[in-house]
C-alpha cells in the first residue's frame, strides 16, 4: 500500500513538474538584409518545413513562397501552408515550402508602382524597386542560405495585391504563381488596362488567383465588378491559354478574407 502511495505521489509531482515547465516552440527565424537596391534593411522572417533539417531529407531543395505584410500575415500563412502540406496532416494540397515574409517599412511606396497626384506629400510609385529588391537581392540570399528549388509563388493582400498583380504581367519575373488577395484595383486603372493591353504571352503560362472580398455593399461590388472586368480583358488577351482564377467570398470583408483566401489560392496554384 505504501509503495502503492510512493508511485502515486511520484506521479503526481512529476505531472506538477510537467506543468510548470515551459517549452518554446519556434514558428520560424527573424533575419536583416541590407538592400543596396532600397538603400535600408528589411527585416524578414522565415519558416522552414518540417522535413528540412530531418533525415532522410536533408539533400531535399524546397519551393519558396514571399509573403507581403509579413509582420500581419506571417504566422496565418505558416499555419495553413503547413496544415496544406505537412506529412503529419496528410493533406498533400501543397509542396512543404519555404516561406519568407517580409515586414513593411512604407507600404504605400514600396506596392505601387505609379504615383498619384496628392495634395499631401507621397512617397507613392517605388513598386518597381521593391520587386528588384525582392527578385535581385532577397530571393538569390535565400537560394545561397538554403536548399531550395526555383518554384517561387508571390502574395500579397490589398495593395499587395496589386503589386501581386503587377509582378505576374511582367514577362521577366522569377515567380510562376501568385496570389492576389482583394487587390487595390481602384489604384490607377488606367494605367494597369494598359499594362493587359500590352501583356507579353509568356504571362499566360504562370498561374494567378485572385481573391474577392464581397458582402453585398456598394465599395464592395465596386471591387468585385473592377476584379472581373480584369478577368474579362485578360480572358480577351490569353488566346485560351490563361491560368487564371477570380472568387468571390461574400461573407469575407478586406480584412477577413486574407484567412480563406489563403487556402483557396494555395489549393488552386498547386494543382
């Protein structure tokens, strides 16, 4: 009986023990990069899949996906891209993947790439700099430091989105799927008709989806009606060959819908 008590106490101060501790459990890395490109550090986070430091996988290279809004959007993405792809979940929507979010610093300079006439100061039409920054410097850090393949996705949210856009038409970008969640069409219209107007065919072969927030109110159809009439002039270009998918959540606003879309737009790039 009293060893019978002596086991019981033993168990009970080691499950005490077990409470009290604290283990951290790591969602990924912070790192710096300087930019001769922007002129300043960027400080961007990264998360690494299950498998990359686990035998037998330790010769595996791995896609890379680049999050914008990476401080906000960093630890969602993680969460459902490991859910879509770990071998624990056996999912399988997705590649495990290497992610790197990076955090802002201007968002209106670094996702836009016209700028806009403002009675206040701007620093509004730097997107160009920010994708060579992303494409010519942070990519070619992230290939040397780690094993990776050259199957890269880009996404962003809102205006992130729109340089989303504005990544996928242009002929020489190193990215082959892209994901555009609620993109800030109302930006400069004019001028993103006539960059479709001019779209290189090579577009046409990467894949694109493209994320609608829509609860039946009236800034909302606006965004839906602008998403799909961008569909349509790109349907109009494409010949047929177009990789291209717009849905519409109506029961997402712009700041929910980032969650759903996540899923959706990774199931739909990684067919």
């Amino acid at each position: 009986m009293k060893r019978y008590l002596l086991v019981l106490l033993f168990l009970g101060f080691g499950i005490q023990i077990l409470q009290g501790q604290q283990i951290d459990i790591p969602l990924g890395n912070k790192f710096t990069i300087h930019s001769d490109i922007l002129n300043e550090d960027r400080v961007c986070f990264i998360n690494l899949p299950d498998t990359y430091n686990n035998p037998p996988h330790t010769e595996k290279k791995y896609p890379v996906l680049i999050l914008l809004d990476g401080y906000t959007f960093f630890k969602t993405a993680t969460g459902i891209i490991h859910l879509m792809s770990s071998d624990r979940n056996r999912n399988y929507f997705m590649p495990e993947t290497i992610t790197v979010a990076i955090e802002n610093v201007d968002r209106e300079r670094d996702f836009t790439v016209t700028k806009l006439k403002t009675k206040r100061v701007n620093t509004m039409g730097g997107g160009r700099r920010f994708l060579n920054f992303i494409e010519k410097e942070l990519i070619p850090y992230i290939d040397k430091h780690y094993r990776t393949e050259p199957h890269r996705t880009l996404v962003g949210h809102s205006l992130g989105g729109l340089l989303t856009l504005n990544a996928y038409m242009d002929a020489h970008s190193i990215f082959d799927k892209y994901l555009s969640i609620d993109p800030s069409l109302w930006w400069d219209e004019k001028t993103m008709q006539n960059k479709v107007d001019s779209i290189s065919p090579e577009c046409f072969n990467k894949r694109l989806y493209i994320a609608t927030a829509n609860q039946q109110t009236r800034r909302y159809e606006r965004n839906k009606k602008r998403h799909d009439r961008f569909y349509t002039l790109m349907k109009a270009k494409s010949d047929g060959q177009l990789h291209v998918k717009v849905e519409s959540f109506d029961d997402e606003n712009h700041r929910s819908v980032p969650l759903i879309a996540l899923y959706y737009g990774l199931k739909y790039l990684n067919p």
